[in-house]
C-alpha cells in the first residue's frame, strides 16, 4: 500500500475557495486509475491541542503501491486539477506520502 496524504491551505480572499477544491477534487481527481481509497473533507476541529486545525481541506489517497501514485501524478486530469482548481484557490500545500 502507499498513503498519499495532501493538506490545503486556501486563498482567504476567495470566500467559497475549500468548496471549489473540493468540488476539484471529485471532478478530476476521483475518477483517475489506480486509487484504491479516496477521502477529501473539510478539516475537522478538535478540543485537542496536538491536532492542526490550521488548513482548511485535506486529501487522503490510497494506491496499491508506489507505482500506482507515480502514474497519478502524470495523469492529464490530475495535471488539470493543478493548473484550473489548485493554483486558482490554494495558497500552501503539505504533502504526507508513506508506504
């Protein structure tokens, strides 16, 4: 298995921007080959002091190996996915992978 964890931060000048990245997401990154697991959400807030809540929406994708995600990240609608959805509303972005 290989995780590929992605946490946005969004424009704060674009109001409804976690919305149009997650609406993205389900558009062009849902449907590519290979995933075995997808999970894209708003961040959670938590009493707990150790969780960040300091993000707005995070990515969880799981592959059935790390040839699988090289394969993701070439994809024509991943590739779409940066240059019309994340580039548009997104200001940072941290990425966990792990195998």
């Amino acid at each position: 298995m290989f995780s590929h964890v992605v946490i946005f931060w969004t424009n704060p000048e674009i109001p409804d921007a976690a919305a149009q990245l997650l609406a993205g997401c389900e558009k062009y990154l849902r449907p590519i080959p290979g995933v075995l697991h997808y999970h894209a959400g708003r961040m959670a807030g938590s009493h707990r002091p150790v969780v960040d809540q300091s993000y707005q929406v995070a990515l969880n994708l799981v592959f059935p190996d790390r040839k699988a995600q090289d394969d993701y990240q070439v994809h024509p609608q991943h590739l779409e996915f940066v240059e019309k959805v994340f580039k548009r509303v997104c200001s940072r972005v941290v990425v966990y992978d792990f195998e």
